[in-house]
C-alpha cells in the first residue's frame, strides 16, 4: 500500500540518520571551540549555581528572565548600546527602561566570583615572576591595539588569550593611561609588546589613535582589556576580511562571563540609537551562527585594514574620551563605500565594562548620540525606526533583497546523496543570485556548528533544532519576513500544507514553491511489480493523483525532470518548471589500463529500499555471472554507509564495503566500471550523473536510462535482465575502445544537461516566474 511505502521512506531516513549521528557525534566532541571553552562554561554554570542561592536581588533577576530589556551604558570603547534582548522561543519583545550595569544582579555575582579568581591569578602571576612572552613579528599581518587603566586582572586574562591563540604574525601595542593598580607591575612581566605609558588618563578615543600610529600590521585589531580572544577568532575574521576588498571592518560574536550573548554585531536606528543584536540569548541559537552586513560592530573587537583606518583619519576625536567612536567609524566606512561584516566565528568572551572608568557614562552617550545623529543624518535616513518590530530585517545592512525560507529534512551536506547534493547546488545558487536564505531543517539531528558550515555559505540562516513541532509558531513570529517559501519533498510540504491552510493571512505576500524533488509514488508503484503485487490502472493513478494534489497550494512547481513535469501537469498543476542537478566533468589522466574493478555508490540502511534491492540484485544475479568471465579476483567497491547484513553476507572476498565515505574522489579515480542496477527509483539518478562527469562508464537499468533520457550504447550501457546487464558490465570493463567512447559521450551529456550555468538560470526562471507582492503588514521579528 502507499501508506506502507510512505512510512518505509521514513524508517530508511531514521535509518541512515542513525548511521551518520556517530560521525556528527564526534566531530561535535572535537570541535575546537566546544573543547577550548569548557572551563569557562563550566566556572559559568558554577557561578549560576552561587546566584540561584543568593540575594534577594538574584531572585528578581531570576524571576525578570526572559523579559525583554533595554540596556544602556557600555563600557569605555564599546560604542552606545540600548540593548534589547530577544528570546527565540517567544520573540514577542517590547521596549523597557534603561537599566544601569550595577543593576543586573545575576551577571554581577558571577562577574564577583569571576573577578575574585582573575585576582587570584594575577597574584600568583606577579609573585611568580616569570615573564609572559606575547608573540612578536618583525612583518606582522595584525597589530593588537589594547588601552589600559587599571583591572590589571582583566589585562592578564587578555594577554594571555593572545598568547595562546595560536597566530605569531602579531604585534601587540599596548597604552598605558596612567593606571594606578597592579598594571604596571604587569607590564613588566610582558615580552614582546610595545608598550606606551602615558602620564594621564587619556581615555579610548585618544589612546587608540595614539596607538595606531605606531602600528606596522596590514590590520589593525581594537580589542578591550577585558575581552579574551576565543580559539580561531582572530583567522576567522582574517579570513573574513580578505573575502572582499570592499569591507572595511569585521567584528565578532561577544559573550559575556555568565555565557550569554552580549552582542551579535549591532544596529543603528533612524534616531541613531543602537541596539546590540540578541543581548541576554542563548549564544550559539541560529540566528547568531550566520555571516552578514551589519550596520556596525562594537570596538571591543574590531578589525580594520590600516589603511582604511589611515584614509579616515581614525576615531572621530570629536567623541572623546569615548562612546559612540566605533559607530561612526563604521558608518563613516559605510559611507564611504565599505561594508561592515559580522562574523560569528570570531568569538570572544567579554567582562564588559571592565574598560569602563568615566562616570558620566550615561550623560556622554546622550551627548555622543546626538552628536553621532547630527553627522550622519543622510546615513540615517534610510534606518528603521527604534520598534522591537523591525529587529528582524534590521539586523542585516542593506536589507534589500528578497529573503527566502528553504523547508528540508535536514543540512544538505553533498556526502549524504538522497538529493541532498541538488539542494545543496540549489542554496549555492540561491546566495549566487543575492538571496537571503534562511534554512528550516524538519529532521532533529545532533549536529554541531562546525559540521553545518563545514561544506554551506556562511550567510545562510540555518534553524537548527527547530524542527516541525515549532515550525508553526516560527511563521507565527516571522510572518510578513519572507518573500518566498521553498519547501522541498512532499512530506515535508506535507507537514507546511495545513499552515498554509489555516493561516492564508500569513502568506498572502508570500510566493510558495514546492520542489517536488522526485515523484515518489512511481517509485512505490515500480515497486509494487517487482514484489508481485502490481496495483490496478485505476489504483496507480489514484496513488500519483494523491501525491500531485500536495502541489496545488503552491504557486510554483519544481521538477526535476521532463518525465515528472509531464505527469504533474497532466493532473493540471500550471507553472511547472525543471531543475535538474548542477554536476561539471571531473576527469582525471588515469587511463582505461590504470583502473580496474566495479563500483557502486549507495547507503544501504535496509534491503527494501532502491539501493538495498539493487545491490542485492546485483550481487545474488550479477556479480557471480561476471566473476565466471573474468575471474574471482576482480573486484566490486560498495561505497556507502551499510547496515544490512544481507548484502555482508553475499559480498565475499572480493566485495570491499568502504562505509560512509566523505570523498569519492579515490574510488571514482580507480574504478573501470560504474554500475546502476536500480530497478525501482524517483526522480533522476544524482549518482549517475556524478559517475559519468567523473569519467567512469556506466551500465544502468532501462528505469534510470529512461529517468535521465540516455540511450543503451551512447551515453551508457543499458540492461533489464541479470544475465544482460552481467554481459554488458563484461563487455564494457575488457573493450578498451567501446569504454573511451562512452566515458566522451558520458561527459558530454553531461555538460549538456547538467552545466550549472543552465541549473542556475532554470532556477532564476523558477523563482521569477510569479511575481512576488510588495511586503506589507507586520514585519517579522
């Protein structure tokens, strides 16, 4: 029955989602990060411990979380913030009174314990006498720039992060305004800095610009005494920066001791207020992981080509002694041309307000932003409006473009096949043409940061963890956000169709385009003759017709080939469009005579799935046919995660199972012979495809020839019958002409049907071809 086939898709993806999680598992254990920061969380959930039990105070922080609150007063150097914090299980934020840094009981006990075991350090630090030895180039890439006075307890945390870091392309530069504690005992422990001791306070402004001078690195890095740089910030935002010409400066993922956020990059309202982006969340929650333009970034770590800095002069000193300097360098750079990029991998842990030592601090961000409004009223101009409302699109500089929400089961590494790689080329595509993509997995799966970014676009919005039963309430928070709609596969349209019903008001400015990814009742209904169990005419298009009607609430349909948008509207769905995949040939010198063997690539997580069944096929009816012509020793690679113990059993001696494999390079690279002995199936063959772009020849059954629109003899070699397809695998793996002649024509085929020139612009047709309404209404939050 259908219903038998749908829930047989389900247990094959639990199953081999089962079979990645160990992978997934430990890469998470190994990330770098996860590993480098444990002591801090750890001292982190210590510290929430001692304030769960504390004062009164504690308890009326405890019982405010989750509210939402604006927070003025940032430390000396850390611009003018009026915080807003965001909780993304119920992002109903409203706007709420200042509230000074000493009025935050929770984070200030924790800072206490924190401070009091920086003091200890520094004590046995001082007593111990050893110096610190900072690194020290003669050609540096970065100049660190730290301004001190006093909190030589912070200071030390802070050096020593650099000297762990794990970049010696450095100099450090360090100010000493006058400090009267402990600093200049510290400073003389230090190796390798360029110290500049002033005989006055001159505060951020003024000690910044007198330290640049001195600088030599092609960048410059501001970073606050009291901000410790996290594993691989500093080259994440190197790499960053050297992405683009055009970007003038790259700040980082603040986190404040008690392991919240601080900031996630920052935005400047019409009235040049500012606000940090996702104060008091969850630090790595989804919408901070993600890269993007912002319209600036706190100077507790920025990073800034020297010469940019020289063309505009530095910090504006017309903002001395401090407050609101870094947000008009960073809109002094975006007037000028130069963009201003958050990155969430340049991570940092921040004391804050541990630089801090103006009194007035309130009284000059007053000042400062109106000062700050006054120069850059035509910068402002095209600003949101400081409305808990309109954080969303203002999180994102230059949020212009059409954003568009991708609904899949899961990540779409390449290495997962199953059509993941053709979603992957379609995300690809999507950031080519200027979209913002924010990516909704259905699937739960334990998966670390890391590993989503690991082969995705930076800039896509991944919604980790989210998954259906929130998906609901997620449109409830957004709506009025997104110009587009992509889900892909019918079960998943499956889980939005109800959504779309129930909440029309939601989606009326919204185009829906459902990829329909494969038609997969063909699959069920091939399979239902092979088990000798075919179905009635009557019944077969009653089962399709089922699976096509999921289409009607969308505007627009994807298919991936002709075959399928044929049936599709055949039952009457207009505007139907193909996408096939995007593969470019691959081929490398080895010639016919450097390679032998058979291959197969497939997960076989069961023996009643398409893989599961081919394999079996071919090993129970094949294989032994061609080991009688050419020999037991000639080898079969199955390439793939395989949990059947059907297919060990009849694999053999000269059967290797390879497992998950993350690059197939090798394998295709050796292989002579490239098998499809799929005999039930949905959609095109991805796995053809790549075979033949990487120079392999292929024999296929009729059911994949037919899927792709190959003909036996030219592009592949075609079969329906063990005793056929063993002779035609025979045939192709000893005639050395018939194989060049078919690895040409393969690759042709290939740069006909599937160059990504031709996928991306199928693609823009698909995404042009219904004209999305203006946004209107509520903007998303």
């Amino acid at each position: 029955m259908f219903r038998q086939g749908e829930l047989r898709r389900q247990l094959e993806a639990t199953e081999r989602e089962l079979a990645n999680q160990k992978w997934v598992f430990e890469r998470f254990l190994e990330s770098p990060a996860w590993r480098m920061t444990y002591p801090v969380r750890w001292l982190a959930q210590q510290a929430r411990r001692f304030v769960a039990s504390g004062s009164g105070r504690a308890r009326e922080a405890r019982a405010r979380q989750g509210e939402a609150s604006m927070n003025g007063g940032p430390g000396e150097g850390t611009g003018s913030e009026q915080i807003l914090k965001p909780s993304l299980a119920a992002p109903d934020l409203r706007l709420s009174p200042r509230r000074l840094p000493e009025e935050e009981g929770g984070p200030s006990a924790i800072k206490e314990l924190l401070t009091t075991a920086y003091r200890a350090n520094l004590n046995n630090f001082l007593s111990a006498e050893i110096p610190l030895r900072l690194p020290h180039s003669d050609s540096p890439e970065v100049s660190i720039i730290l301004i001190l006075f006093n909190r030589a307890e912070l200071t030390l945390q802070c050096l020593r992060s650099i000297a762990d870091h794990g970049f010696d392309r450095l100099e450090v530069i360090i100010v000493d305004n006058a400090s009267t504690d402990e600093t200049a005992h510290l400073l003389s422990l230090i190796d390798g800095a360029v110290i500049i001791r002033n005989t006055e306070n001159r505060h951020f402004v003024l000690g910044v610009n007198q330290a640049a001078r001195d600088t030599r690195g092609e960048f410059l890095l501001l970073l606050n005494n009291d901000a410790q740089l996290l594993p691989g910030a500093l080259r994440s935002a190197l790499n960053t920066i050297r992405q683009d010409p055009a970007i003038g400066a790259v700040g980082g993922r603040l986190i404040m001791l008690d392991w919240s956020l601080q900031e996630a990059g920052s935005i400047v309202w019409r009235d040049g207020s500012c606000l940090g982006y996702g104060r008091g969340d969850d630090p790595f929650a989804p919408a901070y992981m993600f890269r993007r333009d912002v319209d600036y970034c706190s100077a507790a770590f920025l990073l800034t080509p020297r010469a940019t800095w020289q063309r505009l002069g530095g910090f504006d000193e017309a903002f001395k002694p401090a407050y609101y300097e870094d947000s008009d360098y960073c809109a002094r750079l975006w007037e000028q041309g130069f963009r201003v990029v958050y990155d969430p991998n340049a991570m940092i842990l921040h004391y804050e307000f541990g630089a801090s030592n103006l009194p007035s601090a309130i009284d000059l961000q007053i000042a400062h932003q109106k000062l700050f409004e006054s120069r850059h009223q035509k910068w402002l101009s095209n600003h949101h409006p400081p409305d808990p409302d309109t954080i969303l699109p203002a999180r994102m500089k230059k949020d212009r473009n059409k954003r568009i929400l991708f609904i899949e089961d899961r990540v779409p590494h390449p290495w997962l096949g199953s059509g993941f790689p053709r979603a992957r080329n379609i995300l690809l595509s999507l950031v080519r043409q200027g979209l913002f993509v924010t990516f909704y997995p259905l699937m739960h799966l334990a998966e670390s940061w890391d590993c989503v970014y690991s082969d995705m676009p930076n800039e896509i919005e991944f919604m980790i963890g989210y998954g259906p039963a929130l998906l609901e309430s997620f449109f409830r928070y957004r709506y009025g956000y997104y110009d587009i709609v992509f889900v892909s596969r019918p079960h998943n349209m499956k889980i939005l169709r109800p959504i779309l019903s129930s909440h029309r008001d939601w989606f009326r400015n919204t185009t829906v385009i459902y990829d329909a990814e494969a038609l997969f009742a063909g699959r069920e209904l091939t399979l239902r003759n092979l088990d000798g169990n075919p179905v009635s005419q009557q019944e077969a298009e009653k089962i399709l017709k089922g699976e096509v009607e999921l289409a009607r609430v969308a505007h627009t349909v994807i298919s991936v080939s002709d075959s399928e948008r044929n049936e599709f509207e055949k039952h009457g769905i207009k505007n139907v469009h193909v996408v096939g995949h995007s593969v470019s040939p691959v081929i490398t010198s080895r010639t016919f005579r450097d390679r032998e063997g058979f291959l197969f690539v497939g997960a076989v997580h069961e023996e009643v799935s398409p893989n599961g069944d081919s394999i079996i096929w071919f090993l129970e009816k094949i294989f032994p046919r061609i080991q009688a012509k050419l020999g037991h020793a000639i080898r079969l690679t199955i390439a793939g995660v395989n949990t059947s113990e059907r297919v060990r059993q009849l694999a053999g001696g000269a059967v290797r199972i390879t497992g998950q494999v993350r690059d197939l390079t090798p394998l295709y690279d050796s292989a002579r012979v490239f098998i499809a002995p799929t005999r039930y199936s949905a959609g095109i063959p991805q796995k053809v495809h790549d075979a033949a772009a990487r120079g392999v020849p292929i024999v296929a059954t009729p059911l994949l020839a037919s899927q792709l629109g190959w003909r036996d003899g030219s592009p592949l070699l075609v079969a329906g019958d063990a005793e056929t397809f063993a002779e035609k695998c025979v045939q192709l793996h000893t005639d050395e002409a018939l194989w060049y002649r078919l690895r040409e024509s393969a690759v042709e085929r290939i740069r006909v049907d599937c160059s990504p020139e031709l996928f991306e612009e199928r693609l823009r047709l698909a995404l042009a071809s219904v004209h999305s309404p203006p946004r209107r209404g509520r903007v998303a939050r």
